[in-house]
C-alpha cells in the first residue's frame, strides 16, 4: 500500500480583511474618539450637502417631483393614503405618504417637497460609515466610504431631488449592515432589523424588486463557505425572512390584487420589449450594458437633471480605485471558487466577494435592461452604494500597502497622498455640484424653472385678479386631468392664491373674465393670437425672473 501524502492548503491572503470572523483589534486603526468625532463631522457635512440653498438649487422643481406633491396633498384631503399611487405611470406609496406628513407638519414649499429626499441621503451616509467598518473590519475604511459618499455628486444630486428612488440606496445600506452584524454578533436582532430594513424595499423604488437575487447569492455564498450552514443558522435565517415578510405583506398583497402595479412602465421600455430590441435582442442587450458600464468611469449620464455631462458618475480618480476593485473582486471571486471546487478549500472571505459583486451586478440590471436615457443614474441609483464601497476597499489596501515594514519610511508620505486625494476629489465634486452644474443654464432648463416661477408670479398677484393657467404645455395627462408641466403651478399656488383656474386649450374664451391674467405653459404663437383677437386690447408679456438662464414664461394682461 503506497504512503499516505499529506497535503497543506494553500490560502489566499488578502491586502484587506473582511469583518467576518475579524479580531476586534483588527478594527483599531483609528481611535475609537477620533472615528466618533470625524464620522460626526461627516454626517453633519453630508446635511448641509444636502441642505445648502434647497430652495433654488436645483432652480426649479422638475413637474415629476410635482406630481408626488399633488398625490400627497390629495391623500391629506381624503385621508386615503396609498400603498401604490397609479399616477404618473405608477409609484409605491411610502415616499408620496413621507410628503404628506412633511406638508401637513410644515406646510407647502419646495423645502417640505424634498426633505425627506434630504433624510436618506444623509442617513445612507452614516449607513456607510457603519457598513464600509463590518464589511473591511476598519474604521478607517467606514470613514472612507462615508466621506465618498457624503461628497459623490451621484449621492448630493438625488439627496436634493423629490424622487423616491433615494430611498433604494438607503435600504441597501442599512439592511446589509443588520444582516452582516448578524453574522458577526450572532444576535437575532440583528437578522430582524436587517429584514424589516429589506422589507421596507419593496415600499421605495421598482429598482428594488430584483434586489432579493443578493440574497440568493449571498445564501449560496454561505453555503459554499461554512458547513452545514443552513442547519446552524436556520433561527436567523427564519427571523430575517418573517421580519421582510411582515414589512412587505401589504405590497405584495397590492400586487397580488392588482398585477399591473407590479409590471407598471417596465416593459415599455425594457430591452426584451420587441419594438424596442427590432428583432437584435443580444445586440441591444450588449450596447445597453456597455453604456451602463461605462457610466461610471468614461460617460455618465447626460441628462442635466441627473448629472453633469459628460462626466462619469463617479469622479475620475475615485473611479480607478472602484474599477481596481471591481477586477479584483472578479479575479477573486474565480480564484476562490476554484480552490473550493479544486481542494475543497473554505474561504470566509468568499462571503464578502460575493456579497459586493452580486450587490454591484445585480442593482445595475434595472438601468441595463432598459434602453431608454442611457446611461440612466436613476435606474442604476442601487449600484452607488456598492460602487463607492468598492473604490473604498482598493483606497483601504493601498493603506494597508504602506503599513508594511518594508515601506514603512514612504508610509508618512503615501498616507498623505491618499488623504489629499481623497478631501481633494470630494471638494472638486462639491465644486462641480453648486458651481459648475448649479450655475450653467442648461440646469434652469432641465428643472423647467419657468414653472415655478410663474407659479411665484401668480402668488404675488393680488387676490381678486382671475389668474388663467392654460394646460398646453408637455407631458402626459394626470388623474386631476391636467399635464404634468401644469402641476407644477397647481402644486405651488396651493393655499397662496385665490382665482387661480386651469383651462384646456380649446377653451370658449367668452366664459374667461376680463381683466385678468392668462398664463401659458406653452407660449405657442398661433394660440397667443388667437387670444389677442378675443381680447383686442391684451398685452403680452414675457417674463424673466431669472435673467440669462431662459427661464421665462408667457403672460397675456387680457382686457
């Protein structure tokens, strides 16, 4: 009988660790004061990101974030408040339902209509400070993600918008914290906060709907890494499972009862759609997936409501550091597994690739399979969490890179290069936000500021004088009956004008009063002589309350 050989198992060492199983010592690269004073100066930075001149900037109030107001004034007048609001093409309830307690605490304003944006873009800033320290076990690397985070003009923009979609962020976040806790406390708790967190999901943006593929990865992931994985946390797994079920039985229900809520707009603009493929589905696929790449290296997205063109999502030198990451995750991802299935060998460290990788290729799905707007930072708005949190973990191993004895005499020097790329990039991007794309002129016209001011217009005229807001302008018709440019004026004149009218176009022009004010959401020349030949004596006028910015709108004084 031939001698037995033995074998050793050759592991992979990391340049970051991961926090499952991590010594708590492993953490300690910072000072526990110094982690709570500078994550402190983080966040309260992130809230005045997120707060600094709300009201004009972004100049105007885009009519799709007037839309959610009106819902949520209506909801506030029949006392119906909705898990899914059908206006608009469709929307889950919770944010529209966050804006009407807003207005009925605090009033009407642009400042109510988007604080709630303001709130989970400031509280997935903490979720990643506390996420980016359990995931790489150091606080520095939270303090990394946080600040990424706090400054990413991907995160300040939507931060400052009334679009429910940045509460898809904040769920992630805080739901992979509870759940990656647990792991690491071993406490239940954790596995129900992580549930009710994921849950809550299904009630914030479409996006979400997929998100339960990280899961399901994730689980594999576990399963291929820890014996009898299922058998030993079967408890955690329940608790996690009957906390998401709890929070998202109401919509699942809506959906249950009626099943286009569930698809809504998605197949008008989805790339399986065969007037949207003509017949070249992988071709399509492919070129849909290559811009979504790409948007967050070489070619964001150019939609000044969504970004600052042609600048990638992600600022340059923060995006080589997430593209590094990114390979490498790949690279590791294949290693590992193949030294699973090769020599059954088990790697702790399988759980965390896994984890971003299936985040990160799973959230970019709703803007990838789309083919509308791309890139589209909106759809994709899932991915900037895990994107950033990748760039922190290639930063964080060139730390770790420096720390080693034989370049302890540059450690000083390489420290502080990083720490000046990193403040750095962050004050370019703030600079881009508030100076470069808060002060260009395409952004008073991606916003349609002319809406609101006409709508301030109209509030300052004196209440007895008729004020006619003709419904010509774009959009698509809204439940009230108006188009979604209108909503705007509706929104904004709410209980700060009296005699304020919505017409149609084709209106019988004998039933409009004279004097009186006729506004135009389309300043079309054929109706405006059409106007003038009822109301020989009018004088038409246009308003600028903006000057260079063409941000005006076209008022007839009718007499």
């Amino acid at each position: 009988m031939a001698p037995k050989t033995k074998t050793t198992k050759t592991k992979s060492k990391p340049a970051v660790k991961t926090a499952i199983k991590s010594k708590p010592a492993a953490r300690r690269d910072i000072s526990l004061r110094l982690y709570i004073l500078l994550a402190a100066l983080i966040v309260v930075g992130a809230l005045f990101l997120r707060t600094y001149k709300l009201s004009t900037l972004p100049p105007g109030v885009y009519p799709d974030e007037s839309v959610n107001g009106i819902d949520a004034i209506t909801a506030n007048a029949t006392h119906h408040w909705q898990l899914f609001y059908t206006n608009n093409n469709g929307r889950e309830g919770l944010f529209m339902n966050l804006i009407a307690l807003g207005f009925s605490l605090f009033g009407v304003s642009v400042v109510t209509l988007k604080m709630w944006s303001v709130f989970f873009g400031t509280l997935t800033v903490l979720g990643m400070i506390v996420l980016g320290e359990e995931l790489l076990a150091s606080r520095r690397a939270g303090l990394i993600a946080g600040f990424l985070t706090a400054t990413s003009f991907w995160a300040i923009n939507f931060s400052r918008i009334s679009f429910r979609a940045i509460m898809l962020p904040f769920v992630l976040v805080w739901s992979i914290f509870f759940l990656i806790r647990g792991i690491q406390k071993k406490k239940i708790i954790d596995y129900v906060f992580a549930g009710l967190f994921f849950g809550l999901g299904l009630h914030t943006y479409i996006a979400f709907r997929i998100a339960p593929l990280i899961l399901v990865v994730l689980l594999a992931a576990f399963m291929i890494s820890r014996k009898r994985f299922l058998t030993t946390h079967w408890k955690e797994i329940l608790a996690f499972i009957v906390a998401t079920t709890i929070i998202a039985l109401p919509m699942l229900a809506d959906f249950y009862i009626h099943p286009n809520h569930f698809s809504g707009r998605t197949s008008e603009v989805s790339v399986f759609n065969p007037q949207v493929n003509q017949g070249h589905l992988l071709l399509t696929l492919g070129k849909s997936f290559g811009l979504t790449l790409a948007e967050f290296n070489f070619w964001g997205d150019q939609n000044w409501r969504q970004n600052l063109p042609p600048w990638p999502e992600l600022f340059p030198t923060i995006g080589i550091f997430f593209l590094a990451g990114l390979v490498y995750f790949i690279y590791e991802f294949f290693w590992l597994l193949w030294r699973r299935i090769r020599a059954r060998e088990r790697s702790e460290r399988f759980i965390l690739v896994a984890l971003l990788l299936s985040w990160f290729f799973v959230m970019i799905l709703p803007a990838a399979i789309s083919f509308e707007g791309l890139p589209h930072a909106l759809r994709s708005i899932g991915t900037m969490p895990v994107a950033l949190l990748l760039a922190t973990f290639s930063l964080e191993a060139v730390f770790k890179w420096a720390e080693k004895a034989k370049y302890a005499k540059y450690k000083e020097a390489i420290w502080t290069l990083l720490i000046v790329l990193i403040v750095g990039s962050g004050i370019w991007t703030v600079r881009m936000y508030f100076v470069d794309w808060g002060g260009s002129a395409d952004v008073h016209g991606a916003f349609d500021e002319g809406y609101l001011n006409m709508s301030r217009y109209i509030n300052g005229l004196p209440a007895g004088t008729p004020k006619y807001v003709v419904d010509n302008g774009p959009g698509i018709k809204m439940q009230d009956g108006l188009q979604t440019s209108a909503e705007v004026i509706k929104l904004f004149t709410y209980q700060k004008a009296d005699n304020v009218v919505f017409v149609e176009p084709d209106v019988d022009l004998s039933t409009l009063k004279a004097p009186s004010k006729i506004f135009l959401m389309n300043p079309d020349d054929g109706y405006i002589n059409h106007i003038r030949q009822y109301f020989p004596g009018s004088l038409v006028e246009k308003l600028d309350m903006n000057d260079k910015m063409d941000t005006g709108f076209t008022m007839i004084d009718a007499k």
